[in-house]
C-alpha cells in the first residue's frame, strides 16, 4: 500500500499562529479609531487563540454538542445542559479576557476605550470559535441595562464585569462570575415582539423592586444555562422587561423549563432551546410598559457583536484561503500566483479589510457616544447599517473562500475543516438580533431622529477629493437621507452608507492600492455579480501580500 499512496501536495493548516499579529487591517483600523490603546494584551490573545490546543478546543466543543439533561436518573426535573469540557475551557478564555461584562467596570471605562479594546479581542476570539461566544456578547449588553434596577445591579454587578468562570448552576452571590442570557422570540411573533403573549402578574415587592409571576414560553431562548435572563412579557401596563434568574434568592430553582434544544445549521457548540416559564419569578427592570425600548438599547450592543463577528469570520476564511493556497499547486505552480486566483483572494481581502474598519469604527463609538453628539448619531446611524451590510456580505464571502480550498474546504475534518464550520455559521449574524429588513427599517427610524446627513456628511468629508466615485456618492446621500427613503427603498440606501463610509475608513487607514481597489470595484462599477471580477489593473499583489496571516 506504501507505493500507491505517497502523500504529497497537501497543506499544512494554519495553527499556531498569532491571529493578531498577522492582521494589518485591524491593527491599522486601532491606530485610527483608539490611539492610545495598548496592542500587548491582544498580541498575547492572538498567540492564544491561534494556538492549536484552542483550535482542539474549538473543534471538540463543535463535534460533542450541547445535551439536554431534563430530568435526573431518579426523576427529579433538573433542567440542565450538559457541555463538553472543551466548551468551559473556551468560555473560560473568552470571560478571562473580559469579552462579556467587564467594559463596564469602572476601571475599564476610565480608559475611554474600552468599547475598542473589547472588540477587537472579540473578533480574534470568533476567529477561533464564534459559537460559544453567544452567552458572552448577551452578558455584555444585558450588564448595563441593568442599572434600570439599581437595586439588582448592585448585587450582579461585581459577577458580570468579573474575568471569572463558573459553570455551576447555584446562588449568584456563591460564585465568583456569572452570565447573562436574553429572552424575547416567541413561536407567533419573530422579529414583531409586541405580538409577545407571555404573562406576568404582579406578586409584589421586595428588595429587588416590583415582582412578577410569569407564565408563558419563548421559542429562541439561547444559552439557557446562564445564570439568569432579560425577558419580555406582558404586564398590567403592556409588555415590559423582566430581570429572571435561574436560582432564586432563597436557593430555590426558579419555575423555568427547558423543553428541547435546536437542532441547527451552525452555531453548534450553543445550546439554543425552547422554554416555558410556569410560574417563574421575575423582577421589573426599567418602567413598565417600556420593555421595547429597553430591550432594543441591549439590541443595540448585540448588533454590534453581529457586525464584529461575521468581519472576523470573514478573515478567519480569508486567511485560510491564503495559507492553502500559497501551499497548494496546480498546473505547474502555486495557486496563488495563477492569475484569476489572485483576483480571487485580493477580492476577498479587499471585503476583509472594509468590514474590519467598519466594524471597529462603530465600536469606537459605544466608546464615545456619551460625549460626543456625533459619535452618538454615527452610533445609531451606523449600527444597523453595519450589521446589514456585512452580516449580508458574510455567507457569499464564506462560499467563495471556501472554494479557494476545493473539494478540501467542503470537509469537515482537520485543520481545514475550519472552513466548513465557518460556512455554517454565516448566515446566523444576519437573522440573529434583526433580520435584513429589520436593519433597514431600523435605519429609517434612525434617520427620522437624529440630524443623520450632516452627521454622514461629517463622517466623509476626510475622503472627500480623493475618488471621483467616491466623491459622487457621498454627494448623493444627504438628499437621500433628508428624504428619509420610502421602505422599498430602505436596502439600498443602507447598503450605500455601508459602502460610503468603509471607502471612506479606508482612504484614512489603508494603502492607496487597497483604498483605489476599493472604490473601483464597490463604487464605480469596474467589477461583476461575484468576487474575482476586479479590474486587470488592480495592484494585485500589494493587496494580497496585506492580508497574508502568517
């Protein structure tokens, strides 16, 4: 069998290797958007999560799924899920290096980055293994929403922003860090929660504020191991946000049940179930009636974690597809240096690169929004266009990517295997938190509130001059946005800001060949339907010599 089967050809995957190190774009879009942040804690994350025993990690807790434990051997209803030991080790990394509450400890908030800094360790951190990090970027929205209950805060607090683990279902104040989940989607409702039909009655008061019985269901209830949740439900006074816990006060379990698991795409390594409250206690969070609004503020930071995630996804993919194919040889030499494949890769490294500095310029606005009105508007103007526009371009980017390593990427073994695994996990950012058309409408309520044009206007004007196609669509978008575009209409004008301001992140972050490739391709037409379809005079190599990993 030795002489029939010599091995040769093949890649060596990408593992221990310093994701961060080797992400220009990235380290360029800090320099612009933070300064004065310190790049030591995130070269050290980027050797850890490029290690292969975090890649074992990541592959292990994908391959052993989640398990539900409904009831004990002798019958008792326990409601519990059963990880692999590989998932608590990642969750374990991921709170270490303060991906969940700890921005908003005091100390980090004092250093007026702590929005940046915490996303760029986010993306280096999907770049390893996206999945668990579902428990984490809901305890990192659901943290300062509760300061509308000051009383529960007070005692949370000091778990949530903690680097500490403890997967032991059991009193907060009993372990040293805890998680947070959120529920809202029911079975009859979706994305339209006011059509929510689950009840709370008041049960009266006590030193967390105004209680509630609930009872009722939600049908994506993700995580439900946390140690406690952020609900919608009715209440006297109209649907409202509720503080539920997992363990009650007294040590009690709390009357929520875990009816099944999703069986889904992706996104595997996440137990995503369904539940029913009968009779769970619950505590008010914010004023009654006003759950939408208070739920959406926590919707706001989620969307950012879509945008970041699927941005680091696709370099994630990227740098796969570069390291197979400066590796792999067909006809006589490289893939990469056969021409249409080099159009491929710098295409996708131009996407990369757009996505990265968007994606980190709306985090540095989480950083100064409470400062500076209009890091406030570019917020709310640039969040559900972000996460429109490149959770949008994340699934076709995947698949292209993924065809740069053949029949290889489509494997879901080895190293490469990472690829398939990536494919799955796509489409999630873009239904999680606010399908497409929910983006787009959210940005018309955005620009019905704020002075939206001259903010974008603003946001430009550093570009301006240095494309004509560039130039000539930022001209055109004030108009647009002071006419506060139809519905039918909302899509496109969302996916044009997008495209905007990334060309304009790049004319003040990238080189000119990546910048000029840029605006040629997205703005002025030199490009087709799929990526690949650059222009021969593009500085091919240039671009692609930017994004390789290593």
């Amino acid at each position: 069998m030795s002489a029939t089967h010599e091995v040769f050809n093949q890649v060596e995957p990408l593992v221990d290797v310093n994701l961060f190190d080797g992400n220009r774009a990235m380290q360029d879009a800090l320099k612009f958007n933070a300064p004065g942040l310190s790049n030591a804690p995130l070269y050290a994350l980027g050797q850890q999560v490029g290690s292969a025993q975090m890649q074992t990690h990541a592959r292990l807790a994908n391959v052993f799924t989640p398990l539900l434990k409904s009831h004990s051997r002798f019958g008792h209803r326990i409601d519990q899920v059963e990880f692999h030991p590989s998932y608590h080790a990642l969750m374990t990394a991921a709170t270490a290096n303060g991906l969940h509450g700890t921005p908003f400890a005091d100390a980090e908030q004092a250093t007026g980055m702590a929005h940046t800094n915490r996303a760029a360790a986010f993306m280096l951190f999907t770049e390893l293994e996206p999945s668990i990090l579902c428990p984490i970027s809901m305890t990192y929205a659901v943290t300062p929403a509760l300061k509308d209950n000051p009383a529960i805060y007070a005692d949370w607090a000091p778990q949530l922003t903690s680097r500490a683990y403890d997967p032991a279902l059991k009193l907060w104040k009993d372990k040293p860090g805890v998680t947070m989940g959120m529920g809202m989607t029911e079975k009859q409702g979706g994305s339209d929660v006011r059509a929510n039909t689950t009840q709370a009655v008041p049960d009266g008061s006590d030193g967390w504020g105004q209680r509630f019985k609930v009872t009722g269901h939600k049908w994506f209830f993700s995580a439900p191991m946390c140690d406690a949740f952020l609900i919608l439900a009715q209440t006297p006074s109209g649907l409202s946000c509720l503080f539920l816990p997992r363990v009650l006060p007294d040590g009690s379990m709390n009357q929520l049940f875990i009816q099944r698991l999703k069986d889904k795409l992706g996104n595997k390594a996440n137990a995503s179930s369904e539940v029913e409250f009968a009779g769970a206690t619950a505590w008010l969070v914010g004023e009654e009636g006003r759950g939408v609004p208070q739920i959406l503020a926590m919707g706001t930071m989620t969307r950012l974690d879509c945008a970041l995630g699927t941005s680091a996804l696709m370099r994630q993919a990227l740098s796969i597809a570069l390291n197979h194919t400066s590796q792999r040889k067909a006809f006589g030499k490289a893939l990469i240096d056969q021409p249409l494949m080099q159009n491929v890769l710098a295409d996708l490294a131009l996407e990369s690169e757009a996505a990265t500095a968007l994606a980190v310029r709306l985090a540095r606005s989480f950083d100064r929004a409470a400062t500076s009105e209009h890091e406030r508007v570019m917020q709310r103007l640039l969040t559900p266009v972000a996460k429109f526009w490149i959770c949008k371009r994340g699934s076709h980017f995947a698949q292209e990517a993924m065809e740069c390593l053949g029949g290889n990427g489509y494997v879901e073994e080895g190293g490469e295997g990472v690829m398939a695994r990536i494919y799955r996990e796509m489409p999630l950012n873009s239904i999680w938190e606010g399908a497409g058309n929910i983006m787009a409408l959210d940005l018309l309520r955005a620009l019905r509130k704020a002075d939206a044009a001259a903010a974008l206007a603003h946001e430009l004007a550093p570009a301006k001059g240095m494309h004509p196609a560039l130039d000539h669509l930022a001209a055109s978008l004030p108009a647009r946005v002071e006419l506060m575009a139809t519905e039918m209409e909302a899509r496109r004008l969302a996916q044009d800001v997008a495209l905007a301001v990334q060309a304009a992140l790049l004319a003040q972050t990238a080189p000119a060949a990546v910048f000029g490739a840029f605006c040629e391709s997205r703005l002025a037409g030199h490009w087709g339907h799929s990526f690949g379809s650059l222009g021969a005079g593009t500085d091919f190599a240039t671009i692609i010599q930017r994004a390789m990993p290593r």
